[in-house]
C-alpha cells in the first residue's frame, strides 16, 4: 500500500493536469479504504468550515480514511481558522488533499498553504507551460522517462501531437515503452514513431505545394484519397501550410532574419530551414495565389462552384495550377 502523508495542495493554472491527480487520488483511496473510507466535498458543500468538522469527527470506517476538497481556489484567508486547528492536528489514519484549479483571480489562500506545510503535507504547483518553453519541459519530462530527447527532437514532439502537456506526457510514456532505457531519440524518430502514415503524407503533400513539387504532391494527393482521406481534410492541411509559408515569405520580404523566423516555428530544426528556403523561392505573391486556389477549391467541394469536374479532377488541376 502507498505511504499517504497527511494533507496535500494540488494547485495551479494546468486544470486537466489537476483533474488527472484528483481522479488517480481517488482509484488508490477506493484501493486503499473501501468507498466507505472516502469523502469527498465539491460545490456548495466544500466550505473551510464543513471540511473542518469532519476532519474533526469520529469515524467508523475501516482502514485509511481520504478527504477529497475541491474548489479551494474560492476560499478566503479570514474563513480559516477553523480549518487550520484540524488540519493541525489530523489522525495518523487520515488524508486530506485540497485542489485548487487557479487563474489569475483566484488563488489557494496563502494560510491554506501554510497549514499544509505545517501539518507535513505536500504542495505540488501544477503550472501551464508557457510556449516558449515547452521544448525544454519536454526535454525534462523525457528525462524523467529515462529518456534523451534532443530540443528539434521536443519541437518535433509537439508539432507531432500539440501542445497539451498531459498528452505529451502519454506520448513520451509510450516512447519510453518502447525504447532501450537511457536511449536517445531524434526528431526523425519522433516522426515516425508518433505521427501516423497518413499525417506524414498529408504534410508532404502541403510541403510539395509550398517548394512548386507538382510530381510529388500529385503523388501524395493520390495516395492519401486511395487511403479514404477525404478532400475537405487535406485542403485544411494544405490551406494552413501555405498560410505559414506565407507568413514566412512576408516576414523574409521585410527583412525579418531566418534566424529569428526558425525561432516561432514548432518544428524539427531541418524541416523549419527547408520550409523556410521554400518559403523564400515561392515568394508571396505566388503563395497568395495559392491560398485562393485552395479557398477556391474548398468552396467547389461545397458544392458552391460550378459543376462539372469531380472533387478529384479539380484538387488535381488546382494542384496543377499551384505547382507550376
């Protein structure tokens, strides 16, 4: 049975993080007490004064006993008083965890921290990561699994499967399933490990529109449809793609650095330089043309263009049109 201490603060701005830690405290309280050792106050009901009376009160269930609290991010210093004196002096046979899902307006009250501490509990900040940096949270987070990831190894992380830190943490926990301890993984593993074959040809396929490949993306484009992906799907893809080679385009055209453009992409180090160089050869105004192509395409595929071609035979003759 795992060793509980006495009271613990689960806080912070990272909610789906905090809703994880509260579902897995209440698996091991069932584990552990039986429903019957296990309470839990949320709503109306979980006020300082309440949580503190049963706290305070004899109970008759067997095994360790888990008081569950959220909310706390609504309760006010001057109402914990009451509280305090009972999470002082709590029973060898009981646990208390309060979790407060934070912004920038509402806190766990400073004394609802101090009694904790001075009870021995734990406090564990749950913080949203900012975007800047994401790569080296991954980074650590990868080391916890007992794995080495490079940072165009992270950046690929996260382009892979977003940035929600609980689902980058399942990714590296399947990572480290399947990887020799201590092992060392590059962005070129994280892509064929995490991203599905048809993301990866969906990619190839905006990319070849972007660099003016049209053997290639015509390729691709056949591919994936013979896989059963459907045309409004990869138009979003090949639409957001040529917005940000776009963008690119536009800053280079101002005079922005590459450098300083690779720095806002969230993406493997080689792939960034090659989007980029793309970008560059393009230039805007022929990247303009094909975000109104794919616009133009979309619309068709709605069945709010003319008639005539198939949703195939007009993807195939836009592809055309952009690539040449």
């Amino acid at each position: 049975m795992p060793t509980f201490k006495p009271a613990y603060l689960i806080h912070g701005d990272d909610h789906g993080r905090i809703a994880e830690r509260r579902a897995r405290l209440r698996e091991l309280a069932e584990a552990a007490g039986g429903v019957q050792g296990l309470e839990v106050f949320e709503g109306d009901q979980a006020t300082p004064d309440a949580v503190a009376a049963a706290l305070s009160a004899l109970t008759f269930a067997l095994g360790h006993r888990f008081v569950i609290v959220d909310g706390v991010e609504r309760w006010k210093d001057k109402d914990l008083a009451a509280l305090e004196v009972a999470v002082k002096g709590i029973g060898l046979d009981t646990t208390v965890a309060f979790f407060a899902r934070e912004d920038s307006r509402s806190k766990a009250p400073k004394r609802l921290h101090d009694a904790v501490r001075e009870a021995g509990g734990d406090i564990s900040p749950e913080e949203s990561v900012k975007p800047w940096e994401l790569p080296k949270w991954v980074v650590a987070r990868a080391r916890e699994q007992q794995l080495k990831l490079e940072p165009d190894a992270a950046r690929a992380l996260i382009a892979h499967v977003g940035d929600r830190q609980q689902r980058l943490l399942r990714e590296l926990e399947k990572l480290s399933l399947g990887a020799e301890p201590r092992a060392t993984i590059d962005a070129d593993q994280i892509e064929e490990l995490t991203a599905p074959s048809a993301e990866r040809k969906v990619w190839s396929l905006a990319d070849a529109l972007v660099s003016g490949d049209a053997h290639g993306a015509t390729r691709a484009y056949l591919t994936l449809r013979a896989q059963g992906e459907r045309v409004p799907g990869l138009l979003y893809w090949m639409a957001q793609r040529l917005r940000a080679a776009l963008e690119i385009a536009s800053a280079l055209e101002a005079g922005t650095p590459a450098s300083q453009i690779k720095r806002g992409l969230r993406m493997p180090s080689r792939a960034a330089d090659q989007l980029i160089e793309d970008a560059r050869k393009s230039g805007p105004e022929h990247l303009r043309r094909a975000i109104e192509e794919i616009a133009d395409l979309e619309v068709a595929s709605r069945g709010g263009g003319p008639g005539g071609a198939s949703e195939d035979t007009a993807a195939l003759r836009a592809i055309e049109r952009i690539t040449s």
